[in-house]
C-alpha cells in the first residue's frame, strides 16, 4: 500500500497512532522493529545527528536527504517535521513538490516565524502573523497531488505563552485553511493545559500531542481516554537519539577508560543484529537469485572437526587451540580462508567442528559440531555434515591456506569430482604431512613452468599404500564435486557402509577409500594440477611461510 494512503487509512481506522522519532535510516528501522505505526523525522533529532542547533541551520535539502532514507529504510509511513516550511509560501510550494515526490506520507509545518528555535529552549518563540501561517497552509494542500497526503499545523501558541484562547483561535483557522490535523504542544511538565486544550477543541480536527515533558500523560490515560479527548496521533519526538547518546557516550568513555580491556559485548549490539539491520541476509538472498557469474552458486564445507596434527615446534602455538584457529597476522586461517571465499557468490559455507568447538565464532558460517570427531578422520565429518553435501560443492581441509586463484581454476571445471594435485610434494621436508598421494595418466611436468596446468588429468589411485616414490601427486585437501559428484560421493559412501559395516564403525574407511571405490568403479575423478597458490599448516616453518607470505609487503601478490 501506498505510504500516504497507510497514513490516512491509520488516521481513519485506529483509535490512537503511535510514532517514534529518528534521524537516519538505521533509527527508523528500530522504529518500525519496535511495533510503532509511524516515524517521525524529527527536526530535533536531524539537527543533533549533525551537532548543530536545531534552529533552522540546516537547509531543507539536507532535512529531506534524511526523510528520504527513513523512508527507504522501512515499510512505515514517515511524518516529516518540516519546521515554519523554510521560507515564506514559495518555499512551502517547493517542499510539498518534493517531499511528496520522495514518497513522504506527511508534513509538519510550525507556526513561528522564520528562522525558528527548538520549542524547548528559553528565550525567542516567536510565531508568525495566522495570515502569514494560513497561506502557507493554503500553498501547501493545492500544491499536494496525492489527495492523501497530509499536511499537520503545529499550534506553538502554548510554547510562546500567549495562552490557550490564542492556540484554540490559531487551531481553527488553519483546520479552515485545510490543515489535516492540529498537533498542539506544550512544555509544561503535567499535561493539564493539553487537556484543556482538547475539551474545548471538541474534536472540530484530529489531534496531534508530543508528551515529552508530560509523560504521566501517558500513564494516566488510556487509549479510549486519548481518543474520547480527540487525540489521534501520539509522537515521541526524541528519546530515540537521547538514549544513543548516553549508551554509546558511556561505552567509548568505559573503553577509553579501560583501553579497550573491558569487554562490552553484552551491553552493545551483535554485529548479526547490525547486519540484519543493514539487510545484510536479504541482498546475500538477492545475490544468490540474481548476481550471476561463472562461479556462482556452489556451497562450501570446511572440515575442521580433528585435533592438530603437526609437529612438535607447532605445540606451543596450538595448545588447546584447533589449527583452523591458528592466529596469522593477527587473522586466523579460517577467517582467512573465508574472507577469500566470500569475493565468490558462495550459497553457504559450513563448517564442521569437533575438538575445542566452542571457540569458533563465525557469524557468516554454519556451524556443525561433529561430537565424535576424536580418533576419526575427515570422512566422519562430511558425513555429520552429509544434508549440506548437495549441489555444486567445494571441500576444504581446515589446516590448508588458500589463495583466490587456486579458488577461480577449479570452479571452472565442469567434471563431476575434481581433488587438486600439487606434483612440488618431493621438493619439500615430508616430515608431518598427510601422504595422501595421489596416481594419475600423465605424469607431472619436469619443470615448475609449464603451459598445460589448467589441463585436467585423470585420477587412477588416491591415498592407500601409494608410496611417494610411485606417486605422481600430493591430493592437497580441496575438492569440487557437482551436483551429480555430491550424489555420487553420498552413493558410494552409504554402499560401502552396508557392504563394509565394521570398517565403518571402526573408522577404518577414509574419504580416500571413497574417491578410490568411486575409480574402481569406472567413474572418473579428475584433478587440477597446481604449484602455488596454497599452504599446509603442519610445522612451524609452514607457520613462517604463511606469515611471510600474507605480511603488509607481500600480500598483494596473493
């Protein structure tokens, strides 16, 4: 529905509308998260985002910039505090052009004279000529082209202390003027002079009250009260922005204090809720639908359920901590892993944890802890995570590092089930490394150089008791497997499950034995010949390298 046809329908049908103020688009999204009909796009509140008065300083340009934005923000109709209109009729006829063009459901103009100052304040409240406020009324209503688009008259008669027969005279006049409804406002601490107000206006227009000095109006009156006196429209005008002041004056001064040492995590906002409020979820759900690209649309599934497995000079630096969570340069691996995974159209990343489980905190992942995962090896975890196995899929080791173009060569593949070969596995210390070697139809190139690497070759024996001196290749923890590869990985593994029922209890079946049984069975598995482009944490000179590798100086050629 139409904002401004939702304004006039809430005016029409319920009892009393409730309104918050805001500043920007963030706030008027916690308006609209906390059940209120409306925003309000407070003048007060506007002018304090920019830390100046709110004393017609800003321009009416940048007013509508920020109406603009609450109104994008949300679903709720916005009621824009417009001030005394910014000018004399002209400048009303301009800001009823576009303030309706920008979808605003509602204006509201103040009676004082130009330029005004913030009703709170002592001092100047000077209102202007009710000739002078009717005309722009007037300009305003036969400027307007949607018929529900609602001009509010603010009566400041009360503020200026010229009393309540001036207020009601004023009302009148402008409700003949066409004005939609009358917010009527006071400074006094109790609500006595509104109520006055509202019996003798006897309800000729809807009303419009701002309790922000009288809230006992508030908890006296109920609903049927208000609306038995008139009162249509109830705004909170400026809480929203006072209490964001004190919360996070009192968070960077505890911080401040403290050095950042103390934590005040439970007294802020996860960065989930700011990343709901942004609409993070939705535009990822948008990109899934729409952002196309090559290698769009395939999900991830890290394995990083196992203990460490690494060599002696790595212990100081895992003790009690799971290699996926290895600190490189101040990032750990996995978040690593997943910064380069997200410059892809990735559907989900899950990633299955066993040992120290609960120090994994990935907001953008989905986490699946595998409770069994101690003496197991990874092919017990893709099982704990076997729903997650379909479609285009990518596996991943949790204790290899990956670059972005290792990432690109191999969802460019089509085939079914790819692994990734690295033939530089002779040239490096082999002690500490998986030997999950791998047997193809061609052997590697002689040389580093070659201009076939994107040339797939085909698998005829993985793992098992492949010695290095036969193998051709080191498997070095990724693979892709299609939709169909998925279904074939599942097929096999549930196959060799009924037929080898102990080996699978006792953990004798590796995801190795599965890619194996898959050849055996004249079902190709390719591989991507690679010689750069990733790293295997498992001594502490592969800790070295990494860190070299991704410091400030090189870390843009990777």
């Amino acid at each position: 529905m139409i904002k401004t046809k939702k304004l006039r329908k809430l005016f029409n049908d319920k009892e009393v509308i409730y309104v918050m103020g805001a500043h920007n688009g963030l706030s008027a999204k916690l308006v609209e998260q906390s059940g209120y009909d409306a925003v309000w796009a407070s003048g007060l509140e506007i002018s304090a985002s920019y830390a100046v008065p709110d004393a017609n300083i800003l321009t009416m340009t940048q007013y509508l910039e920020k109406s603009s934005e609450m109104n994008e923000a949300g679903s709720l109709p916005i009621v824009s505090d417009c001030d005394t209109g910014y000018g004399n009729s002209n400048n009303v006829i301009y800001l009823v052009k576009k303030y309706e063009s920008a979808g605003i459901a509602a204006i509201c103009l103040e009676d004082k004279l130009f330029p005004k100052v913030n009703s709170f304040i002592g001092g100047r409240q000077e209102l202007a000529p009710i000739a002078e406020f009717v005309g722009k009324i007037m300009a305003a209503k036969n400027t307007q082209r949607d018929e529900n688009f609602m001009v509010i008259a603010r009566v400041e008669a009360l503020i200026a202390g010229w009393g309540e027969r001036e207020a009601l005279l004023r009302a009148e006049k402008y409700v003949e003027a066409g004005a939609d409804a009358i917010l009527i406002h006071s400074k006094r601490t109790d609500p006595d002079e509104i109520i006055s107000f509202a019996k003798k206006w006897d309800k000729r227009a809807p009303l419009v009250v701002v309790p922000t000095t009288y809230p006992s109006l508030m908890q006296n009156f109920s609903d049927t009260d208000l609306s038995g006196l008139g009162i249509k429209m109830v705004i909170f005008a400026n809480q929203g922005i006072r209490a964001s002041i004190k919360a996070m004056g009192k968070i960077m001064s505890d911080m401040r204090q403290s050095r950042g040492a103390v934590s005040v995590e439970k007294e802020v906002a996860t960065l989930k809720e700011v990343f709901e409020l942004q609409g993070m979820i939705q535009m990822k759900d948008s990109e899934k639908k729409f952002l196309k690209s090559e290698n769009s649309d395939f999900n991830v599934i890290i394995l990083a359920a196992g203990a460490p497995q690494h060599g002696d000079d790595l212990e100081p630096l895992l003790r009690d901590r799971p290699v996926a969570l290895l600190d490189i340069n101040g990032q750990s691996l996995i978040k690593r892993n997943l910064e380069t995974l997200s410059r892809f159209s990735v559907n989900e990343v899950c990633v299955v944890t066993g040992y120290c489980s609960e120090q994994f905190n990935l907001p953008d992942a989905t986490l699946i802890h595998n409770p069994d995962y101690e003496g197991k090896n990874v092919l017990h975890s893709i099982v704990a995570a076997e729903e997650k196995l379909k479609g285009k899929t990518l596996l991943a080791y949790a204790d290899i590092l990956f670059d972005r173009g290792i990432i690109e060569k191999l969802l460019k593949c089509d085939e079914d089930i790819v692994l990734v070969g690295d033939a530089t596995f002779k040239k490096v210390n082999m002690n500490n490394r998986r030997k999950d070697f791998l047997v193809t139809d061609e052997m590697p190139k002689i040389t580093y150089r070659s201009i076939d690497l994107n040339k797939l070759k085909c698998i005829r024996k993985i793992g098992g008791d492949t010695l290095p001196e036969e193998a051709h290749y080191e498997f070095v923890g990724l693979a892709l497997l299609s939709d169909r590869g998925s279904k074939i990985f599942k097929e096999m593994y549930h196959t060799m499950a009924k037929e080898n029922k102990m080996e699978i209890l006792n953990d004798k079946i590796t995801i190795n034995d599965v890619f194996q049984e898959i050849i055996n069975r004249n079902i190709p598995i390719s591989m991507l010949e690679v010689n750069s482009g990733w790293i295997e944490i498992q001594t502490f000179e592969n800790y070295k390298t990494a860190c070299y590798l991704l410091s400030p100086q090189t870390e843009g050629t990777r």
